[in-house]
C-alpha cells in the first residue's frame, strides 16, 4: 500500500512527514508532529499535552 503525506502549506514544496514518539508511561504516540522536509522552510506541528504547538526550532535529541 502506497502512502501519501501532505504537502507543506507553507512552502508548496516540501511534504509534511509524521514523527512519532513514546509517552511517558512508554505507550507508542503515532503522528506525535510533522515537519516539513524542506530544509529551507524548517514548519513544524506538534501535540503535547492535547495542545497544539507549530513554529518551534527543530533541534537533535542527544536522549
């Protein structure tokens, strides 16, 4: 099965790519955030604590 993702509405180039993460009780959370992958636009979307969050640096986790 072939799988789509969104394109960047704020770029019109990129392609928004889901991110997922572990809760704190080590549950998977699918679609956790999405960022664009152009590296020139840097949007992001993210859910924490039911609220969502966009525009945030993207910076590497050293956990």
């Amino acid at each position: 099965m072939e799988q789509a993702f969104p394109q960047c509405l704020k770029c019109n180039t990129g392609i928004l790519l889901p991110l997922s993460d572990y809760g704190r009780e080590g549950a998977s959370i699918m679609y956790k955030a999405w960022v664009c992958n152009n590296p020139n636009c840097g949007f992001n979307l993210r859910i924490d604590n039911g609220e969502i969050s966009t525009g945030r640096n993207i910076t590497e986790s050293y956990k």
